[in-house]
C-alpha cells in the first residue's frame, strides 16, 4: 500500500488537499502532568495518560 501511494504521488495521480482551520500550538508538557493520581483516575485514564506520555516522559507514582 505505501509502495502504491509513493508512486501515485510522484505520478501526480494524488489530490493534494490543504488542512482546514488555524494552526495551533500545543502547550509544553511539564513534569507534573508525568504523575499519576491513581485515586482520582480510573484505568482507563491512566491507560491514555501512559499512552500519550511514552516515550517522551517518565510516569512518575509514589506507593504508600
């Protein structure tokens, strides 16, 4: 499928489509957002906290 869509694009057989709306810019992530509250997340928050962290940051935890 790649190797399809490389040479359509050099052959000019794709439409370039140019992306609505403003560009925005995201906020820098800081160390804090890294730590996880396991009390008030539930698993599934956690789940796309780590997913959306990784690899960039370590996710930081304290056990009690």
């Amino acid at each position: 499928m790649l190797v399809k869509t490389l040479d359509n694009i050099e052959n000019g057989k794709i439409q370039r489509i140019p992306q609505e709306g403003k560009v925005t810019i995201a906020p820098k992530i800081e160390k804090e957002l890294s730590k996880i509250n396991w009390d008030e997340k539930d698993a599934y928050q956690i789940k796309n906290l780590v997913r959306g962290l990784t690899p960039g940051l370590r996710n930081l935890y304290n056990i009690k």
